[in-house]
C-alpha cells in the first residue's frame, strides 16, 4: 500500500520516494557486527555476497541523500571490509571462499558457505565492485576512512583470476570443492561485463587478455521487432553491469563493427520489452503500453494452467526474457527504475502506472521482486493476482543504484576515477567517450 498520493509527486519527487524505500532494504537487513546483508527479507534468508555489492554501492547514495549518516554508512562499511579480510578461505567445506572469490550464500552470523552452494565468480565481482565504489567514496583522511580504502584495494588484489578460467578461454560461472569447476561458461551477452572489466584489470592476477575477445565472440545478434540488438533476454543482463559503468559513447571492436554502445543497446532492449508486451503472443493479463519488463526473479510456483485456451507452465524463480521466453505473466517491476537511464520516458511512465493500476502490490513505494495479474482470483490468488512476498536485495540495490545514476551520476563518475575500471576497460579494447579525457578523481569529502 501507499501512503501517499503518487499522482501530486513531481517525477523527482516520485523517484525520491521509489529510491529512498528501496535503501532502506539495506538498514532493515544488515547484520551491523560483519555487514553482511541478507539476499531476501524472508525469515532466515542467508546473506547473499552480490548484495553485500549492492549495499556497499549503495551508502554512499545514502550519504549524499541525507538518509544515512557518513560515519555510520563507513562503520557498515568498515564491518564488511573487515569481515571478507578475515574471512576463511581454502578448498575445504565450513568456509567463506576460495582463491579470493567467494560463495554466492553465507550464513548471516558466522559467514559460512551455506545451501551446498557454488564459489561464484560474477557475485564476487559485483561484491568487490561494491567495495571498489566505497574506496573511492570514501576518500577521508580519518581512520576508518583510510582503513576502508586499503581493505577494498587489498580484496581486489588478491583474487585469482587467471584461476577463475581453469582451462577454458573464458571465465568460469562457479566452482565447487568436491566438483571443481562447473560445466559451463560464460556464453553469449549477459551481466559479466563487469567481471571480464575486473579480472582483466587486476594488477596482479588478471585473467588472460584473450578472455574477454573469448566472449564476445559468443555474442548473438538480432534484429526484433525492428530494433537491432544484442541479444539478451531478461532486462537485467542489460542493467547489472551498466549500474557501476557508464558504457555510453565508449565502444568495444564489437560494438564499433556494429556502429553501436552498450548503453544504446540497453536503450534498445528496454524498448524491446514494451514492444513484446504490446504485442502480448501469449494474451496475459495486464501486458501493454506501460506493463512490461521481463527479468529474473520470483515467481509464483511450479503449476501448470490455462490462459487463452494455452496451457502455461508457471514458474518460481527463474529467468524470464523477451521474446524469446520464458514468460509466464510475471512481471519484474523493478526493471523499471533499472533501465530509468536508458529509456528514461517508458520508465517512469511504468512506474506510475503500476502506482495507479496495482497500488496493491506495492509496500510503500518498495517494488516487489515480481506480481503476475494474469493469475488474480485464481488458485489462492487475490485480486492483484500472485505478489511476491518480501523483497530481495539485488531488486533493491539496482533500483537504488539506477535512480542515482539518472538523477545525478553519482555511481558512474566514482567509477570513472578508479584507474582498475579504466584500464580493465581498455584492456578489453574500449576506446571513445569519458575514456579519452583524463580521471577526475574521487568524490570530496562533505
């Protein structure tokens, strides 16, 4: 429910209130004694680490927005930090990580892997993207400060990259002590665009130049309903990356052979989606001009039913993606504010609409990980349909993390300055746009 009346917000305001509920995920869900920050709200949901990158992104916006003291957003900072330093790695079972990686689910106190999960190469980025974004942030000559600049350099340093490839010319997904590393790799575009810009960049255990050529060459490129894209399907392949690097004007050989950009092409997927939803193949309830947007998240359970005289499968979490499936009628509402820099018109036309349409669905201006129309009164479903319950902390911290780079570049222009993206990003052959001007430098103390 709302409690106040979206339509007497201005845009800004109404971006305010979606940003500021969405932060508040992080100061509800941290455990202050490690940082660690727990993937869902749901009762005894283990810490997830890509979260703890959201949230580590996200103070600094907390900060400038006055929703969050400076030195109790370092002191949560510092906590982290402090906990991945010490943390227990090695190829054995009751730990934390390996080789400088670390494993996608941890226990909320003790930190522990948990659920037989996999050391996972892309949530480890996006953890220490995070703490690459409070190194710069926090640029204080105090103590706390400078101990939070050398830890965030010093867990960037010492994770093995080149290991990460095993034999393969590109990055492995994960790794397991007992199976070694998973059977498959990074293929075709997604969100390891920030990985490949990491592990390339490392100063002193990068992986191979070849590796990020290696992927490329994997890519797949469409022409959907008359937009020329690169291929992805779930929006947030095209947002994840895109929150810590501005890719707009700078190009890859890829991108320069197809006289495009990586933000250009987040614009056109973007687009794409309210185009599938317009044309809706599948008649599920609600599709249209201003309900769109297919990604991964929740969803509302294995059964099968019919919709249109078609019988549907009906998913839990999973990955959905325009056109090409799956698609279930479940909606990811938070692709809005995700892909607000890109197609900054479609979104926040979205995003009231859902306000208006299905106030219901959402607590307080917290966008729900995924709602399904299609599914209202039917089964045990109410009138707005299956709503997800609880919130999950990557929704929120892309929302968070998105709103601010529209509004003000806060997360781009910190990232610009730290001399690892700039290079890893020209290693990977990125050339044109802020990358031919000099680094500004951090953001001043306030």
């Amino acid at each position: 429910m709302l409690r106040a009346d979206p339509a007497a917000l201005a845009d800004d305001e109404l971006l305010d209130r979606y940003q500021r509920a969405a932060f508040g995920y992080f100061l509800e869900n941290v455990n202050p004694d490690n940082g660690l920050v727990a993937d869902t709200s749901r009762p005894n949901s283990p810490c997830s680490i890509a979260v703890v990158g959201f949230a580590l992104s996200c103070y600094p916006i907390g900060v400038e927005r006055g929703w969050i003291a400076r030195d109790a957003a370092a002191r949560l900072t510092l906590a982290a930090l402090r906990f991945f330093q010490t943390s227990t790695q090695g190829s054995g079972h009751d730990v934390t990580g390996h080789k400088g990686f670390y494993y996608h689910f941890l226990d909320m106190r003790t930190g522990l892997r948990v659920w037989r999960c996999e050391l996972s190469m892309v949530d480890t980025a996006l953890l220490i993207a995070g703490m690459l974004v409070a190194g710069a942030y926090f640029s204080g000559n105090n103590d706390d400060e400078a101990e939070i600049r050398q830890l965030a350099e010093a867990l960037y340093r010492r994770v093995d990259w080149r290991w990460a490839q095993g034999s393969s010319p590109t990055l492995r997904q994960g790794w397991k002590a007992r199976s070694g590393f998973l059977h498959y790799g990074w293929e075709g575009y997604n969100e390891a665009t920030i990985l490949y810009v990491l592990s390339m960049a490392s100063p002193d255990l990068p992986s191979s130049d070849g590796s990020y050529e290696a992927w490329t060459a994997t890519y797949q490129w469409e022409n959907i309903y008359g937009h020329d894209v690169l291929y992805g399907g779930p929006l947030f392949m095209h947002q994840f990356s895109h929150a810590w690097i501005d890719f707009a004007g700078i190009r890859d050989a890829f991108m320069r052979e197809k006289n495009s950009d990586y933000f250009e092409n987040s614009r056109r997927s973007t687009h794409l989606h309210r185009d599938y939803a317009r044309h809706n193949p599948y008649g599920f309830d609600g599709y249209g001009e201003n309900l769109w947007g297919l990604s991964a998240g929740d969803g509302p359970g294995g059964f099968r039913a019919s919709v249109q005289r078609r019988r549907h499968r009906f998913s839990g979490y999973a990955a959905r993606g325009a056109p090409f499936g799956p698609d279930d009628g479940t909606i990811a509402p938070w692709s809005y504010p995700a892909s607000l820099p890109f197609a900054p018109d479609i979104c926040l036309a979205a995003l009231r609409h859902l306000v208006d349409r299905y106030p219901d669905v959402i607590d307080n201006f917290r966008l729900p990980s995924g709602f399904n129309p299609t599914l209202a009164n039917r089964r045990k479903f109410g009138r707005n349909g299956w709503v997800s319950e609880g919130h999950y902390g990557l929704d929120q911290g892309i929302a968070v993390m998105m709103i601010e780079n529209h509004r003000s570049g806060l997360i781009w222009e910190l990232m610009r300055s730290n001399p690892h993206i700039r290079r890893g990003l020209g290693k990977a052959g990125f050339t044109g746009g802020w990358l031919s001007r000099p680094a500004t430098g951090g953001r001043d103390v306030r």
